[in-house]
C-alpha cells in the first residue's frame, strides 16, 4: 500500500513515540520492583566470598543437558556451533523477583544475566524459570577488585556491568565473538566511571582498573579487553592469559 509522505510521516512519529513510551514504562516498572524488593527483604550490599556464596547457594543449579529442548532451541546453546562450547555448563534456576537480589556490592543478579526473551517474559510475581550460566569464580574475581578499591580509597560505586552471561543468542544479537566467554559465564563487562572521585570521568579511571586487573586480578590466568575509545573494560576467567586492545 502505497502512503503519501504526509501520512508516512505521520505514522513514523506515532511508532517513535510508541516505543518511547513502551521503554519509559519499563523503566519505571523495574524501578518501582526495585524499590519494592528491597523494601521487602534484607538486600544488603555484598562485601564477602561468604554473603556471595549464601545466596547462590540458595539456587537450584541444573547441569545444559538438562535445560528445556525449547530453550535449547531458542538459546542457540543446541545448534551445533555452540553445543560442544556450552556441553560442560551448568545454570541457576531464578525467577525475575531474584534478579533484584545484589550480589556484588550493590550490584544486582540482573546486571548479569542474559537479557534475552525468557528474561523480558518473566514477570515479578512469577515463578518463571530464568536460567543464569555465570560462573561463580568471575563473580569472586568483580568482588575482589571491589575490596581493593575501596582499600585504596577509590569508588567500585562507579562501575556499571555492560554484559555479563549472554546466551548464544543474544551474544549473536549483540555483535560478540562466535567463541566469547560471556557465553559460557566466564566474562564481565564493566562500563568505567569516576573511579578516583575527581568528580569526572577521564581515561585515569579506567587505566586504575586496568592496571588492578593486569597486575592484581586477572594477571595470566584469564582475558582483559581494552576496548579504547570507550569506558568498557573485558574481564573473564578462562583460566590462560588473552589480551587485546581492539573494540
């Protein structure tokens, strides 16, 4: 069907203002059951290995093999290209009222998972199953990074999580590498902010963080991603030493 310009045009400001709409409630949605979960339960910030591990202890783990066949399928971790990667995984089993539940520092679970359909269909008051392929030991890597900086007077608070799991899927939707560790829980993200509190951002946030990772953290037993130009630095526990310095 052909429109003329005037009703195309039209009809584009509608779409835009829809989906403008559309993302201004969900942004309000997630910050009223955010206020409402922590109201409602004892969210501590997360300073120790022992609090991180209570509450993920609290969660039912289930082994790839085992996930749904639909999820399998809709995940991409089925296909071929990917089931070998992902055979050894396993997940927990969390419903979207636990994503509010913070994990490190006050950094919450949903900072970290997949953002793909089975986290965006759950609902708060739901039991919908989310399954959230994180490995615990870059969880303990984020921690430790936490602690230090605060030793030495500068502000983990800053730090936002750009990705954490991604399913095959999403990594895909995303632009990540066929073979990224995200997919398989090994890999974070962090977007830098005023790490030494001058009141601004400046390329000494970020070389703070990369040079604790470099020496301290990560040293030769996982991936460090430099990503210049950006505030992004890549972190993961692949267990040998990756480095590059291209986004």
């Amino acid at each position: 069907m052909n429109y003329p310009i005037r009703m195309r045009i039209i009809i584009l400001i509608i779409t835009l203002l829809i989906i403008v709409l559309s993302l201004s409630i969900n942004r309000t949605r997630v910050f009223i059951e955010t206020i409402y979960f922590d109201m409602t339960h004892d969210n501590k910030d997360i300073h120790s290995k022992e609090d991180l591990l209570e509450i993920l202890n609290g969660f039912e783990m289930v082994k790839r093999d085992k996930l749904p066949k639909e999820y399998l399928k809709s995940s991409k971790m089925g296909m071929d290209k990917y089931s070998r990667m992902t055979q050894r995984m396993t997940f927990y089993k969390i419903t979207k009222k636990d994503t509010y539940k913070k994990i490190v520092g006050n950094l919450r679970i949903k900072n970290f998972v997949s953002r793909d359909y089975m986290y965006y269909n759950a609902s708060y008051q739901s039991d919908d199953v989310i399954y959230w392929g994180i490995k615990k030991e870059i969880l303990f890597k984020l921690l430790e990074l936490k602690n230090i900086l605060e030793k030495r007077n500068y502000n983990f608070y800053n730090i936002k999580i750009n990705s954490g799991h991604r399913t095959p899927y999403k990594n895909e939707k995303v632009g990540g590498a066929s073979k990224s560790r995200h997919i398989v829980g090994e890999a974070i993200d962090l977007k830098i902010g005023d790490i030494n509190n001058d009141g601004k951002y400046t390329d000494e946030d970020k070389e703070i963080i990369i040079n604790i990772c470099e020496k301290e953290l990560i040293k030769d037993k996982g991936g460090l991603g430099k990503y210049p130009g950006t505030r992004v630095v890549h972190m993961d526990v692949r267990g040998y030493k990756a480095r590059w310095n291209t986004y």
